[in-house]
C-alpha cells in the first residue's frame, strides 16, 4: 500500500471511531447527569444549552482520547526496528489547530449570550411579586396586597418577575425546576423572570450561605391552576383581614 493511502485509511478509522465515540459519550453524559423537572419555560432553554455542551464535550474528548490511544496501539514499536518519520512544523495544521477552536468558542459565546438574554429578559404581563429574604425566612407581597411567609403560590402558564430585597445579609432565590437564580442584595433591588409552564409543589431555597439556619431557609413553591390561585388569594386576604381586626 502506497504510504498516502495507507495514511488515508488512519485518518478514516480514527474519524469514523471520533464520530461513534462522540455519540456513545454524548449519550453517556447526557444520560448520567439527570436534571431535576423543567418547570419553567427559562429551564428548557437553559436544559438545550446545558445539552449541547454535553455534546460539544464527548466530542472534545473524543477527539483527543481517540488520537491518542490510536497511536499507542497501532503505531507502537513493537518489533519493528523503524523509526517514524520526523518532520518539524505544519502551516496547514497550525492555522487549522487555531482557526477552529476560536471559531468554535466565538460560535458558544454567542449561544451563551442569546440564552441569557432569552432568560433574564422580562416577559410581557408580568405578575410582580415582592420578595424579601430575611435571615431565615422568605416573605412574598403580590400585586394586590396578599401576603405569604415561607410559601409561594403561583398561577401555571404565568409570566413572573421577583422583586428582590434583602433585610439583612446577602440571599439568593433558587428553584432547581426553574432553574435561574438570583442574589439578594441588602441596599439593592434584584429581579428574576419566570414563566411557569407546569403545575406541582417544589423547595424554594436560599442558595447563598447566610448564617446559622442557612439550611433552614426552604419556602415552599405551590404552582396552581388560575382558579386555584385565586381561591388561595381570596383565603389568603381574609386571614389577613381577620388578623388587621383582632388587633
Ligand atoms: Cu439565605
């Protein structure tokens, strides 16, 4: 075999082993790294970019592991008295090994960026809820005067925006399902968008450590047909009332 199709043929076998090693890793990593539920419509888009660097991972290391065990096995010494052939330097190779991977980093932060921007950007008809962190309990305020300690209830299908304050030191809003979290910021006013997209019960915790019951500090997340949200209001102001009264 002449030495450039036998060259020819590595490159084949290691590319076609690249793409089936990618694939295997892919579905690997994909598979052992299990998320909580997607919750809201921001946690599909940041669940797709968490995917594709999955992807883009198994590749990379593909890439790299599959060369070099390649080598080790087929080109090893062995019995053979003959050397490798020595060269030094590759134009072509250099521009490639550079061009490439900045391309490929340009291309991710890109992605980055628009996702973020999909995330963090406020959605039209927002409820806006007031939250306030206090060491070591949540306090919600709704538009219309409702007040909750240490449990969320929200309406499915509804864009949300939090707006954050702090009482004391620095907290921060977490629900895994929804994935996006944000300081709380004593002196400062911090928001976060949601869009609720499915019903269920979920921990809210504070996700910066912030004292002594730090681990203490779980609101419950309640996300509700709109009928049952407004029945949970109506209950909600009433109790409020009652106390105003009986004070
Ligand atoms: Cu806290």
């Amino acid at each position: 075999m002449s030495k450039s199709s036998s060259d020819k043929r590595h490159f084949i076998i290691v590319a076609v082993l690249v793409v089936v090693t990618t694939v295997v890793m892919g579905i690997v990593l994909n598979g052992v790294l299990e998320l909580p539920v997607a919750a809201s419509v921001q946690a599909h888009t940041v669940d797709w970019l968490f995917r594709v660097h999955m992807w883009l991972i198994a590749f990379l290391f593909a890439l790299v592991s599959v060369f070099m065990v390649y080598s080790f096995v087929v080109f090893r010494r062995g019995k053979r008295q003959d050397e490798g052939e020595h060269f030094e330097g590759n134009t072509t190779l250099e521009i490639l090994w550079t061009a490439l991977p900045l391309v490929a980093v340009a291309v991710f932060a890109y992605i980055g960026v628009v996702t973020l921007n999909t995330v963090t950007s406020a959605p039209p008809d927002e409820m806006v809820i007031k939250v306030e962190g206090a060491q070591w309990l949540w306090n919600f305020t709704y538009p219309d005067g409702t007040l909750s300690t240490n449990e969320l209830v929200v309406p499915v299908d509804q864009n949300l925006t939090m707006q954050m304050s702090s009482k004391d030191v620095i907290h921060d809003f977490w629900v895994p399902e929804w994935r996006v979290k944000e300081d709380v910021v004593p002196g400062l006013t911090t928001t976060v968008h949601y869009t609720t997209d499915k019903t269920g019960e979920f921990d809210m915790m504070c996700n910066q450590v912030c004292g002594l019951n730090h681990t203490l500090m779980i609101a419950k997340v309640k996300v509700v047909t709109q009928e049952e949200f407004a029945t949970w209001q109506q209950a909600q102001l009433v109790k409020q009332d009652l106390q105003t009264a009986s004070r």
